[in-house]
C-alpha cells in the first residue's frame, strides 16, 4: 500500500474597476493539497482512493456602494450575494480500480466533487438607464457565490480477441446539478429566476465510444494495413441554466484504412460517415431583434456550435528519429 501527499501554496492579488472610482485590489492566499492512497491485490490489479482540492482566487462586487438606494437593496437580497466574493474551491473524491493483462484491461472510477462559491455573472436593469447617481448606463453586472455538487462514473475496457484483432470501449456518466443559481435578469425571459436544482449547463450527461481495429500484413512483411471503425455518442447538452432549451443525443461513425511502413503511413479517413448534423454545443443568449425609439426589443436565443459534416480524406506521416 502506498501513500502519496502533495501540496502547493498560491497567492494571487485581484483588481476589480481598474482605475475607476470603485477600484479594489485583494489577496487571495490558498493551499492546494492531494491525497492518494493506492493498494496492489495483484500485479495486474490496482485500487486507489484521493481526495484534492482546487481553487481560484474571488472578487469584489466594488461597483455595488455606487448604485442607487433602491437598487443596492434589490442586489443585496440577491441569493449569494456578499461585497466580497470568497476564493472558488471545489473539493474532489475519487475511487477507482483497473487492471490489465496481455488480453484484457478495464478501469472504472467513480467521483464526487463539491463546487463552492461558484462565480455566476448577475445583471441588473437599471431604471431609466441610470444605475446610481454616478452610474448611467443600461445595466450593472455584479458576481454571486454559488454552489453545486456533480458525481459520475467513468468506465474503459479494451480487449484483444486475436492477434490482429482488438476492441475498445469507454462511458462516462456525469450527474451535476446546481444547489443555487440566481439569474434574475437574463434567464427572465423562461419564467423563472433560480436555476436551484437543475442540470449545469454545456456538458452532456453521458458520453461514450467504441472502437474496433483489424492489422495485417502484407507478403512484404515490411509492410502492413490496418481497418479501423469508430463510434461516439454525446448525450443530451443544456444549453440554458433552467434546462428548457437543450442539444438532443447523438452519435458519430467514423472509418479508417492505412497502410504502413516503418515509419511512415497513410491513412485514408471518412469522418461522420451518416453526415450527422446535430449541432455539438450552445449557449444562452440575448439576440436584440429591433429598437423603437430608445426602447431595444430583446428575445432570449442561443449561440450554436455547428458540427463538421461528412468529410474524406488522405492523410500522410512520418516519424523521425
């Protein structure tokens, strides 16, 4: 049984306001440490248990004292809210196993981490576009301290069925959800302003891949070929903290063929081979769609990743010494 300990010690200053009015500098001091503790039932088996912890450094809300009276109140009763802002920290445990022989191998690990003072960007609607007597514009943005907690497993197994032929596969599931998330202004357009409880955004809950690679030779043995086809699957992605707007569950083929010698090889490769058009990620915005007089009209859209369609190509490398 082994025992590894690990630590660092950072020190960052932050500046918010950069020379304006409610210009502050802080320090932020934090201890990074790591714990793993590793046992070997067998020479192919190994189990491991760790604990680490993260951080970066917090902020200050400064801009808030300059606000009006009535908007001060409304900020300050914001869920999370505090003038200063403390580090972000998230606290990780691991377990795992995996083991491997000449024809078999697999891994599996399960996590937990707890995510606090999670930095969420807040905007506020200034009243007649005046935010404090010395502040003039449409809106004021301030930073809340938020928590979540996400857990999942991840799981790979590989096997080799013959001496040309081998097999690969790997899932992963992710369970994270946010414990408070106040959006009171930018997500208003859904009906809601608390994202308590529902599913971070911009990740898919499950993901997987499978993989599958036949070689052989040639009368030369010098040279050699290889087929290879592969499949990965996203899950469904969020793209809105309230999760009622979302990218569904897809999955990708790909295919490839080579030759190779020495060094030296050639791969010919289609990619997304059903020319599969699901978007691949997207995020929350606010698209301005017309403007009467001073008055700009805006509805809530999202800002989509579009995916790479059906491609074929060639590829050649080579490896020197």
């Amino acid at each position: 049984m082994d025992l590894d300990l690990e630590g660092r010690y950072q020190r960052e200053r932050v500046t918010t306001s950069y020379q304006l009015v409610p210009q502050t500098t802080s320090a932020f001091k934090s201890f990074i440490p790591r714990v793993i503790l590793t046992y070997k039932p067998t020479d192919e088996m190994t189990t491991y248990a760790s604990w680490a912890r993260g951080s970066l450094p917090g902020t200050d809300n400064s801009i808030v004292p300059l606000l009006s009276p009535a908007l001060q109140a409304t900020v300050q009763a914001a869920p999370g809210y505090t003038v200063a802002v403390p580090a972000e920290t998230v606290q990780n445990f691991e377990l795992g196993v995996k083991q491997q022989s000449a024809r078999f191998r697999y891994a599996l690990t399960g996590y937990f981490m707890k995510w606090n003072n999670l930095k969420n960007r807040v905007s506020y609607a200034c009243p007649g576009n005046q935010c404090g007597p010395t502040v003039v514009n449409a809106t004021v943005n301030v930073t809340l301290a938020q928590t979540a907690k996400i857990y999942g497993v991840e799981a790979e197994v590989g096997a080799v069925l013959t001496d040309a032929w081998d097999v690969n596969a790997s899932f992963d599931y992710v369970h994270g959800r946010y414990d408070r998330f106040f959006q009171p202004l930018t997500i208003q357009h859904t009906g809601q302003s608390n994202a308590a409880g529902k599913t971070i955004l911009g990740f898919p809950e499950a993901q997987a891949a499978v993989t599958t690679t036949y070689r052989g030779t040639f009368s030369n043995p010098d040279w050699s070929w290889y087929t290879r086809a592969g499949m990965t699957y996203s899950g469904k992605i969020y793209v809105e903290e309230v999760n009622q707007s979302w990218i569904a569950g897809s999955a990708r083929v790909n295919l490839h063929a080579g030759i190779e010698h020495g060094q030296s090889k050639i791969d010919f490769y289609v990619d997304n081979l059903t020319d599969n058009r699901q978007w691949i990620g997207g995020l929350r915005a606010l698209q301005s769609n017309y403007t009467v007089g001073t008055v700009v009209a805006s509805q809530a859209t999202a800002t989509m990743v579009l995916p790479r369609l059906r491609t074929f190509g060639v590829r050649i490398s080579t490896k020197f010494n």
